[in-house]
C-alpha cells in the first residue's frame, strides 16, 4: 500500500489552498493513503480484452436534418412588417 508523508498530505492541502490541523494530517495521510492503496490494486488487474465503456445506458445522440422549410415568405417582404431594418436585419435600440 502506498504511504504518504506528512510533507506529501501538507503540500496536497498547500496545493489545494487548504489549512489543515495536526490531527487533520493525519487523518488524510490515513485515508489518502488508503486510496492509492485501493488504485494499485487495480492496476493489478488484467484489461487486455476489456472494451472501453464509453456509454452504459445505450442512448445515442439524434439528430434532426436540418431542412430548410420554404413558408413562402421572403426577407425583403417580412422586413416590411418591422419598425425599422437595415442589412436586411431588424433595427433595434442598443440595449448596453
């Protein structure tokens, strides 16, 4: 199992912006410690013919086409309706 130092537990919490007591160094070391412990061991284990999981639940990305609809209506004959346009856009107040 891996044990940290309490100089590795202190520069982690330095790194991590966090103070941390006496009795919380220790207790980190302990639990840090514990976890790589738990990390080497699957290191440990045999992934040669294992496939990636890339998705578990089988869901797929869909995707509409993106068909251009004709409605039979124009740019220049829907910027008449507006109160103002220029560049074939509405003109509107500066909000900012």
């Amino acid at each position: 199992m891996a044990k940290l130092s309490k100089e590795d537990v202190l520069k982690l919490a330095r790194l991590a912006k966090l103070h941390l007591s006496d009795d919380e160094v220790e207790e980190f070391r302990k639990e840090i410690s514990s976890i790589l412990g738990y990390v080497e061991q699957l290191r440990e284990i045999n992934l040669e013919n294992v496939k990636p999981t890339y998705q578990v639940t089988g869901l797929t990305n869909v995707m509409r086409s993106d068909d251009i609809i004709n409605y039979g209506q124009n740019q220049i004959e829907l910027l008449k309706n507006a109160p103002q346009s220029e560049s074939g856009q509405i003109k509107v107040r500066k909000i900012l």
